[in-house]
C-alpha cells in the first residue's frame, strides 16, 4: 500500500514538471521580427566612371623671334582670335630691307659677269675652229664661265637668305587660335629664338587629357573604335556645370609609364562657344559598360560579410538570405548585378536581428519590444 502511493506522488511529480517545461519554452519562443522592405526594380541604370582631366589645345605654338632687332609694331588685341596669316608683330626691317637689295644687285652682277663669259667662250671656241687662238685661252675662257656660273648660283641663294630673314621680320598668325598677352612692348629689343613674344593657341576643337590605369588601356582603345554621343561628358571644375557636347577618343600616348602605370588619353571635344579653356581643369566621365536595364535596391538593405554582399529577401512570413554581386552606387540605391530577381521584396529595416530562414512580419523595426522575462510555473 505504501509502495503504491509512493509510486502515485512520484507520477504526479513527473507530470507537473514535464507541464512547467512545455510552460517555459512556450513562453521564450521569440516572435516574428518586424521589418521593412522594398520591391527590387528593374530599371535604366546609367552611371559613369569618373577620371580628372585637364583641358588642353589640340595646337599651341610659343611665338619668337627668328632674327634680332627691335620691335616696331604690334597689330592685334590681346586676348582675340586671330585668323591664319594675320600680322602680329614687325620687327624693325630697315637693315634686313638693305641686306636683301644687296643680295638682288650681287645677283645681278654675277649674273652680267656669267653673260660676258658665256661670250668669251663662244669667241674663242669659235676663233679655235680657225686655228686663231690657243688652246689655252679656250679652256681659260671656260674656267672662268664655270667659276662665275657658281658666282650666280651663290648670289641666288644670298638672295633667297636674305628674303627670309625679310620675311622673318613680320611674325604672322601660323593658323586660326586664340592670342595671349603680349610678352613684349613696342621698342623692345629680342633674340632670335629666345625671347618669348606671345603664345597662340587653336580652340575649336579642344582636347581633355586624362591619366589612366594600364589595366583601362583595351576599354578606352574600344571606344577609340566606337563610342556614342553619351560616351563621354565633362563636369567643369565648379562641380555643378556639366558640359553636353560629345567627345570621341583621338589620341592614347605612345607607352605606359613603367614608374606609374599609368598612361595619358586625350579626349576631344567641340567647343563652339569657346567654354573650355586651355589649362582648365575638369571631370572626365566615361559610361560604365554595365550600364542598361539593371536590378536597383535601396543601399541600405546591404549586408556585408567577411567581403562579400547579402540581402534578405521576403518570402511571406519568412525571410531568405541572397548572396548578391553588386554594381555602381547611384544616389542612395545601388545595382545589383546578380542575386535577386526583378520584383523580390528585400528587407531595407531590421534585418540586423535576422537569421537565414528568420519569421518575419511587416511592420516597424524600431518599435519592437524587448521580449519580457519567462515566468516560472509555481
């Protein structure tokens, strides 16, 4: 009799624990999370690498002086296009006037002497045929026609010398560009070749040079083969403006740099309105060729681990976790080239708490409460 009751306490006993642990793990199941989320869309997707540039004539020349003097005149505007062939500075004339009327009457002179002497030697091959002469007149008579033959050709090029360093003296326009600030005043002596007059520069088309990676060089050679109107466009260097007007690749330098790596491509562009400036600096922006209908989701739903990139994507109640290859930042979305599908609601708030295979309920992330103490069974 005592045995069974004992054996009854002990059933009792059993039950009301196993009851209390049931009571206990009920009461520490956590609820679903709140979160928030939004629709992966697919969209046109249009962003640009950026590269700093300088803007740069296609054609720059320094203008100096190619013979002495003083200068005599000057005859433009500074800070005006000028077209090719335009006077721009006379250097005095005057001794390089004298020298070349010099050349002209020595010309003239050697060229009677060669006259007198083709005469002499048809007198005398003549008079030779007559057995009258010598034979060593005639051939005298030759030498000296020879020697004053030379005589013109020499006066002929002191003549062509002295024209050009005529010429020399009137510094023209060498084509159509835009003129600086004078560096020279009337009156000032220069040197050939050494004093700085002006420099000229051509602007319409203008260039942009950029410093490239080895590594761009096959993408930019591409483009150099083809490229759209919306390849190419330029932020100027106040950061707002952006220049419309398309570009097209007309130059890659010649090798890398074996210091950098880097090699320089020059980019050019029209320029009308004379906007761009030699020397300015600006913002190359070259089109990403990932550009085109792409999967877009709000940044902030971006989970990074030990390197690579996850989101949570609602299925109902449960939330799964996507490994994703991610593209360019635009804004505050980014590309997601892989990983989600066109129309997957991914969770943007709360999926700090979440676990792969996680419950979930839409709601506020930030108003979750901290779940209560378990209370113990009595």
């Amino acid at each position: 009799m005592n045995n069974k009751y004992i054996f009854w306490i002990g059933s009792l006993a059993l039950l009301a624990w196993t009851s209390c642990g049931k009571t206990a793990k009920q009461n520490t199941a956590l609820p679903p999370t709140p979160v928030s989320v939004a629709v992966a869309k697919k969209a046109e997707a249009i962003y640009y690498d950026q590269y700093q540039g300088r803007v740069v004539a296609l054609n720059t020349v320094e203008l100096r002086s190619q013979v002495a003097g003083f200068i005599t005149g000057i005859f433009f505007k500074e800070g005006e296009v000028v077209p090719k062939g335009k006077q721009l500075y006379e250097i005095d004339r005057r001794k390089y006037i004298a020298a070349y009327d010099q050349a002209v009457a020595n010309l003239s002179s050697a060229e009677a002497n060669l006259v007198k002497a083709q005469k002499d030697v048809d007198r005398y091959t003549f008079l030779l045929k007559q057995d009258a002469v010598a034979r060593q007149t005639v051939d005298q008579a030759v030498a000296a026609f020879e020697t004053n033959k030379s005589q013109v050709a020499v006066a002929k090029a002191q003549v062509s010398s002295a024209k050009t360093d005529l010429s020399y003296a009137i510094i023209t326009a060498p084509f159509t560009g835009r003129i600086g600030i004078s560096q020279v005043k009337l009156g000032a002596q220069v040197s050939p070749g050494t004093t700085l007059l002006n420099t000229i520069s051509s602007e319409h088309p203008i260039g942009v040079d950029v410093v490239i990676n080895e590594q761009d060089i096959s993408r930019f050679y591409t483009l150099q083969k083809k490229s759209t109107d919306s390849t190419f466009k330029l932020q100027l260097s106040d950061g707002i403006t952006t220049y419309k007007k398309p570009g097209k690749v007309v130059a890659i330098d010649r090798g890398v740099n074996n210091q950098t790596g880097t090699i320089t491509v020059r980019i050019q562009f029209p320029n009308e309105n004379d906007i761009l400036k030699d020397g300015m600096s600006c913002v190359l922006k070259v089109l990403n060729e990932q550009s085109g209908d792409r999967i877009i989701i709000p940044s902030k739903s971006v989970n990074e681990q030990m390197g690579e990139f996850f989101v949570f994507v609602s299925l109902d109640t449960i939330a799964k976790q996507h490994k994703v290859t991610l593209g360019q930042r635009i804004g505050t979305n980014i590309v997601v080239l892989s990983g989600l599908e066109d129309g997957d609601k991914v969770i943007t708030d709360g999926f700090q708490r979440l676990r792969d295979g996680g419950k979930i309920t839409l709601g506020n992330p930030s108003a979750q409460q901290t779940p209560g103490p378990v209370k113990q069974g009595k």
